[in-house]
C-alpha cells in the first residue's frame, strides 16, 4: 500500500523526488529568497478569505508545505526563508524530512488516521508496542510510565488532575469514598477539596481555564478569564554571563526557593494544601529565563521533604534542543521528578508519572481520542532517524557555536543586544524593548531568517535538530546584517 499513489501528479513528483542527503532532504535550499514583503500580496489574500469564516488575528503568513524542505520553509509567496523558528519549535526534523515522509505509508499510520481509535477505551492491538519503541524509548530515566495525550495544555491539565487525585487518595488511604462522591456534586468539601498549585512567574503551561490559572507570561493571555487562587513563586532572574554574577545569581536562587518553601507552609497552616509544583526547566513563553541545576535540586527537595508533587514541564524544552533528550538531564537528580509532560517535538502530548502516581479508577483521566497513535508512527521513525544521525550531539556542538556568535554580536553592539544564553540550540538575546525587538524580527524577516520572539524583550533560537553549521553560518550572516539594517 502507497499512500503517495493518493497525490496529485505534480505533488507527487515533489515528494517523490526526495532524497536524503546527510539527513536532510536533497531538496533543501542553500540560502533563502525573499522577493515580496512579508506577508506578501498572497498570504493577505488568504487572510482575506479566511477571515470571515475563522479567527485569524495570529496569522504571520501561510506557508506552502509542499515546497517546504529541511530547514527552509516557503510561504505562499514563494519566498523562502531559513526558519530558525519551526512552527513555535514543534518540528523535530524540519519540513518533509525523507524518512518520515518514508513512513507515512505506513499502514499502522494510515489505519490509525483513517480509523482514529478512541484509545481510552479501544486501543489499537499494537498500541503497546508502540508506546513502548516510541516513548518508553527515551523515557526520562527512572520513569517507566507513560500516558498520552492531545498537545502540551491537555498534558499539563491531567499532570496536576493526577497530582491532586494522588494527593488525596494518600489522604485519605484510600479511593474516593460516598461521602467524597455525594458532596463533590455540589463542589463542596471533603470531595471538592481546597488544594492548590504552586507556579512561577513568567511561567507558560497552556491558556485552558485552569492552565491560565499556572501561567503568567504575557497579560493577554489571562486577561478577562477568572483565575483559581493559587500561589505564584518568583522564578530566577540571573545576569550573564553567568560566571560574572556568581554572587547575584546564587542569591536569586536562595530567595526563590525560601519563598517557594514559606507559601507552602502557610497555605498548609490555612487548611489550602499546595498539592503540586509545576515548572519549565526553562521558561520560554515567558523569555527564555534560565534556571541552575541548583534550584531545581532544592526545589525538587522542597517537594520531597513537603510531600508535593514535583512536576516538570518539558513542552518546549524535551526532545533534544538543549543538546540532551531532556532539559532536566543537566541537572543530575538523585532521584527523577515525579511527572515530565511533553508535546511539540515529541509529535504527541502527554506525561511520564512515577509509579504511585497511576490512577486506578477507569474514567477520571480520560478523552474520546487521549492521544493519537498516528503520532506515536511518526515518533518512533523520528527517534530512529535523530539516533541513527547523532542529532543531539550535533544539536550540543551547534548550539555551543550559536551561543558563541551571539556573544559576538554583543560585542559589536553592547547598546544594543545583551544577556546571550543558552544551552544546545535553545538559545536567546534580550534587546532595550518590545519595539526594538520587533524591529529586528522583522529585519531579519525581509533578510530572509524566520526567528522568534518572547517574553518582553527577547529573540529565541528554536530551530529543528538538523540545523547543522551550515545552516548556524547563513543565520548569523542575515542576523548580522539585520543588526546592521536598524542599529
Ligand atoms: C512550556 C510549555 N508548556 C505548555 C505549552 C502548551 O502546549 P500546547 O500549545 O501544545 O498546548 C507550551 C506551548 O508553548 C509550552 O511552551
Ligand atoms: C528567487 O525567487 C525569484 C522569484 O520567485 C526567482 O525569480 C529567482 O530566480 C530566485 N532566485 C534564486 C537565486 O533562487
Ligand atoms: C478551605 O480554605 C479556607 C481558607 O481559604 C478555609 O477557611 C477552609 O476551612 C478550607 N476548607 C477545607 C475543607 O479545608
């Protein structure tokens, strides 16, 4: 069965014309082409016709996936642009990688898009094989358990529904009894409970009702939906480079982790438990703010000594771009968080949990779809391919030499660009202001280099894991000349 038979002939000439070179497909341009304003007169067309019909106030362009190779994405325009962005970092491999176009003739991925199992309930006969090549596989490590879900919101909010069922399960020593099930109906207490989660701010965890109530990156975001009346712990602020503000940065540590410690106790002396932390190992929604293997270290241990449960968010951070599969391996845990949640270049959402964190009761975590095993198909191939290509390793080396030639730019112009960070590819600047940094996004832009922004004042690398020096070369030559355009 060839699912490319399904194309129309010029589609399918494309996409069977791709070849792999080194990892990428053949057809990836060397450099980008940009001949029209961006969005150009085609994608403000498009916006036009969709606008009426759907919400489009988020649209930058639309892009041409089928013309869309390796690092380079070509919007409806024809331009093409180096895309150090990656639809908000969520692409492995870039555009039409060969291999995983390979796999979508599948048939385990076309039956699973065709016949979309509801996998709560009737999951496929192979499922299990393919949770365990695909996410077992690289399973943070200590952590055996794995459940799927739709994207990282939907990951995040049955993470703090396990933590909360844990927390009083343990309570209590034992399931819900009738006394919990009758007055949760009228959403009172004991079986509506008054528990809590402990977030940062800055943080980033998803814009569903609850998740808002976690995340505190950008007014606009929350504005007008209510919030549940949870504490909010400051996160590090450090001042770089790093080793020039040893002092500075270990104090902002100390002092996070003393308030994190004093809210927990007071909501428990209230009769509020905090039930969960959650937090980014580094938060990136909310400007690329760093954290030390110091912190998360007491932090876990605040959790432990507290009996909290600890939860990282891997969303943006897990799948390789810190140069190890998961952000929270450069910390050297003792002992591993109680739950890691994932989506975007994991290609699935969902959560590794510890063991006493598995929920018994059929039904109190649960979805039509939890999931999508199509996803799992393309996971597996993609983890094979980043295996077989030593892509976390060269994400490290490359991401070295972009944190390297940031520190460059600085230099030549220390009015202007400060606070270079990173670790892999996951790597960032701060500019003097919002407009500044808009500026120079859209400098770029026109230069031919898609690159991120956030936070107040940041610019954020988050290229694919087959963005190789070459690529590091080209993107540092258009930065340059942005710079140059505007300083
Ligand atoms: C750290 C983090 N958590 C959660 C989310 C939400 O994920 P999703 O947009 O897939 O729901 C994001 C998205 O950017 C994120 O960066
Ligand atoms: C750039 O794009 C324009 C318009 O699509 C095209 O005419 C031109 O040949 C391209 N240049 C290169 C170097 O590919
Ligand atoms: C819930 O919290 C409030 C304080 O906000 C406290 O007065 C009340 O006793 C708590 N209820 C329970 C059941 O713990």
């Amino acid at each position: 069965m060839n699912s490319l038979r399904l194309l129309t002939p010029s589609r399918k000439i494309a996409l069977l014309n791709l070849r792999c070179m080194s990892g990428v497909a053949a057809n990836e341009p060397s450099q980008p082409n940009v001949s029209t304003s961006i969005p150009g007169p085609k994608s403000k067309a498009l916006k036009e016709k969709m606008d009426p019909i759907h919400q489009t106030p988020s649209v930058r362009m639309f892009v041409d996936y089928e013309k869309s190779f390796g690092n380079y994405l070509v919007d409806a325009d024809g331009n093409q642009l180096l895309d150090v962005y990656m639809q908000i970092s969520s692409l492995p491999l870039g555009y039409n990688h060969p291999d995983l176009v390979k796999c979508a003739s599948d048939p385990r991925l076309i039956t699973s898009i065709v016949s979309r199992p509801a996998l709560g309930s009737f999951p496929r006969h192979d499922f299990p094989d393919m949770i365990q090549k695909a996410l077992i596989s690289v399973a943070p490590k200590g952590l055996k358990s794995v459940q799927t879900m739709l994207c990282g919101t939907s990951a995040n909010e049955n993470a703090l529904k396990t933590a909360f069922i844990y927390y009083q399960t343990k309570k209590r020593g034992g399931p819900p009894r009738p006394q919990d099930l009758e007055s949760c109906m009228t959403q009172n207490p004991p079986g509506t409970p008054n528990l809590s989660v402990l977030s940062f701010n800055g943080a980033f965890h998803g814009r569903s009702l609850a998740m808002l109530s976690v995340t505190r990156s950008k007014p606009v975001h929350k504005v007008d939906i209510p919030a549940l009346d949870w504490p909010i712990a400051n996160y590090p602020r450090y001042m770089y480079p790093l080793e020039k503000h040893e002092a500075h940065n270990q104090k902002q540590d100390e002092q996070c982790l003393a308030e994190v410690r004093r809210l927990i106790e007071t909501r428990k002396k209230e009769q509020r438990d905090v039930a969960a932390v959650i937090v980014e190992p580094i938060q990136s929604e909310g400007g690329d703010h760093h954290a030390s293997p110091k912190f998360f270290k007491g932090l876990q241990s605040i959790c432990k000594e507290l009996g909290i449960v600890f939860i990282v968010d891997e969303v943006q951070t897990g799948g390789g771009p810190s140069g190890s599969f998961w952000a929270h391996d450069h910390w050297n845990l003792e002992s591993p968080p109680d739950m890691v949640t994932f989506s975007k270049k994991m290609i699935t959402g969902g959560y590794y949990f510890k063991e006493e964190l598995r929920v018994n009761e059929p039904y109190r975590i649960y979805n039509t779809w939890m999931g999508d095993p199509s996803k799992l198909v393309v996971l597996e191939k993609a983890l094979e391919v980043i295996k077989r290509d030593g892509l976390i390793q060269s994400t490290k080396k490359v991401g070295d030499n972009l944190l390297a030639g940031l520190r460059k730019l600085e230099d030549v112009y220390p009015q202007q660009i400060s606070n270079s960070r990173g670790v892999g590819t996951f790597c960032a600047f701060d500019l003097r202001d919002a407009k500044t940094r808009d500026q120079l996004i859209d400098a770029c832009l026109s230069e031919g280099l898609h690159i991120g922004g956030c936070g107040d004042a940041s610019i954020r690398f988050r290229p694919a894991l087959v963005f190789t020096q070459k690529h590091l070369d080209v993107t540092l030559d258009l930065l340059a000349k942005a710079c140059k355009k505007i300083f």
